[in-house]
C-alpha cells in the first residue's frame, strides 16, 4: 500500500498594515480618553517590551486581511485559486458571527471549494494546520490554504479608572492587526522529503476564563460595557496558565526534536514571556525571534509571521527543520515540526 502524502508547507505569507501605533502614543489616547488614570512615561514600555502595533485601516476587515495574506501565499508558490481544494479561516477575529468568515474570504479571492472555520484563540492557524495534515493524508484533499486576519486592536480598553484596570487591560495593549497565509499541499512522504514531520496538542480547558473578550457571545451578546467587549485579564489565572504551559510541555518527548530546529517560532504577548518561555523550554534563544517587540501580539499569525520573517531573513534554507510551539488562553499549546 502508498504511504499517505505528506503536507508540505508550499508557501507562508503575512500582511501587516502600514499604520503603526508606539506605545507612547497608546499612552497618549489612554490619557485622552477622559479616564481617571493614565500610566507614567514608559510604564507601558517597560511592561511590555513592545515598541509598538500594527494597525488597520478604517473599514478594513479581518477577512481583507486574510485575502491580502492568502493572494501572496498562492503568488508564492504559482498557484491559482482554481487549485485550492479547501479554505479554512483560522484566527481569533472574525468578520460577523454568522456566516464563518471563510465564506467571505473565498469570496473575495474567487476560490469555489469547501470551508470552515478553525477557532481557537492563539493556536487558531496550529490547529488548523492539524486539520489540513489529516485531509491531506487521508487523500481527502490536496492542497489546503490556511487564511488568518486578526483586528484584535478593536479590543484595546481606552478608558482606565485605576492602576489595577489598566494591568487587567495590558494584553490589548499589545495587541496588532495582521493577515497571514499557509498553502499546505500533498507531497511525498519519504525521510528527506519536506513538510511537516510531527504535531502534538494538549489543552486545560479549567482556565478558560483566564484572559477573556466576554462581548458578542450567548453570555454578554449586546453589552457596551468594556469588561466585555475588550480584552481582559481576570485576576492572575493567565500569568499562572503561562506558567503552567511552558512547564507541562518542557518534558514532553516531540519537544527535543524542535529544540535541535534551525528554527524555532512560539507565539508571543511580551517580551518578558518571550524570555520567560524560552528559559522554561530550554529553547535556544539564538534560533528564536521575539518578533513581539517590533510588531506586538499578532494573535493567530504570530507564528506565521515568524515564519516569514525568519525566510526573508536567510535563517532557514530548504532542508531545515523547523520548530513550531502555540500556546494560547483557553488554554492550550500545540508542538509542530516540520522540514522546509
């Protein structure tokens, strides 16, 4: 019997808009919000380690920048929309709550196919990467592209009445809006052939109300209260699901293979989880990029974004492997390796 394909990853794309916003600047809107607090000069700075975030422009949605993402992917790799077999939305935004937003994206690419949507916070494109890795090797389809857009600016909390609100509000601080793109196709499955080797997930979903936008669902459905419709932080369960993440994987066996990676790629909040993760991972930093700082929190394309930026940078070359860790509120994390 046929080995089952292997998906290989054909091409990685990101979009990042062009408007930008400093941290000093979100200070700025944070003091003229009319609030009862605004944090000192460099408190967010420092905090953080974020310079600053990307930011859309008006009347863009997430799924426009999931279709600017997707064209250069398919460009990238010289494929037309014709030969997409199936499109999956995977991100934490979404354009309206009905229809999935996969159905707006493939309308405004052209792509006639089926598709769905993958949500799972952060690890949204790690999970869908799984599902694509299981149609394409049951042979139920053989290309796969994988469309992320993220407008997680829209949950930045502007008005603070205290020092203790503005830390639950931090992580919509450093929040960005971004597109970005995976073409996954069939490809053979021999030792030396590339695509992705490995995946392993786990989840604990007792701290799914660690770090929450509660607006929009069954729960908070019309609520204009900002607790609700911005990104919140309740109490100090997410510091310790960050902990306790980074811990449960460190032992797990499919991640000594990802610590020998010409690359590694984790998905990043701040620059102080970002050395936190790789000291409790035991990941090489010097094979890591804390992408965070110059671009903030990408939310589901963090780890496509460093995918891109590690190639446009000549730090992976064909024949390499490559690490890829999610971890994401809910909780969960996601281990991928893969060969270039």
């Amino acid at each position: 019997m046929n080995q089952a394909p292997r998906a290989r990853l054909a091409a990685a794309a990101v979009h990042l808009p062009s408007r930008y916003r400093t941290m000093a600047e979100t200070r700025e809107r944070i003091a003229a919000s009319g609030g009862a607090y605004t944090p000192p000069p460099g408190l967010l700075e420092d905090l953080t380690g974020v310079r600053g975030v990307h930011l859309r422009d008006e009347g863009v949605q997430a799924s426009d920048l999931a279709v600017a993402a997707a064209r250069q992917a398919l460009e990238a790799a010289g494929a037309g929309v014709g030969t997409v077999d199936l499109l999956l939305f995977a991100a934490t935004s979404h354009d309206l709550l009905e229809p999935a937003t996969a159905h707006i994206v493939a309308a405004k690419l052209g792509v006639r196919c089926p598709v769905f949507d993958v949500k799972n916070a952060c690890n949204s494109v790690l999970n869908a990467m799984e599902a694509a890795c299981a149609f394409i090797a049951v042979r139920r389809y053989r290309t796969v592209l994988i469309a992320c857009g993220e407008t997680l600016t829209e949950t930045t909390r502007w008005r603070v009445p205290d020092h203790e609100a503005l830390l639950r509000a931090m992580p919509g601080y450093t929040v960005s809006d971004a597109g970005a793109a995976l073409l996954l196709t069939a490809g053979p499955s021999g030792e030396g052939d590339p695509g992705v080797l490995s995946m392993s997930f786990m989840g604990d979903s007792t701290a799914w109300n660690a770090c929450t936008v509660a607006g929009g669902g069954s729960m908070h459905g019309r609520s204009l209260d900002d607790d609700h419709t911005t990104l919140r932080l309740n109490g100090s369960r997410l510091r310790d699901a960050l902990d306790l993440l980074p811990l449960t994987l460190a032992p797990h066996p499919d991640l000594e293979p990802i610590r020998a990676s010409a690359f590694i790629a984790f998905h990043q909040i701040s620059l102080p989880q970002f050395h936190d993760t790789a000291r409790q991972l035991r990941l090489p930093v010097a094979r890591c990029m804390a992408s965070v700082a110059d671009h903030g929190n990408c939310g589901a394309a963090s780890l496509p974004l460093q995918l891109v930026k590690a190639q446009e940078a000549e730090r992976v070359e064909p024949g390499d492997l490559v690490g890829m860790i999610g971890l994401a509120s809910g909780t969960s994390a996601g281990l991928v390796l893969l060969r270039w």
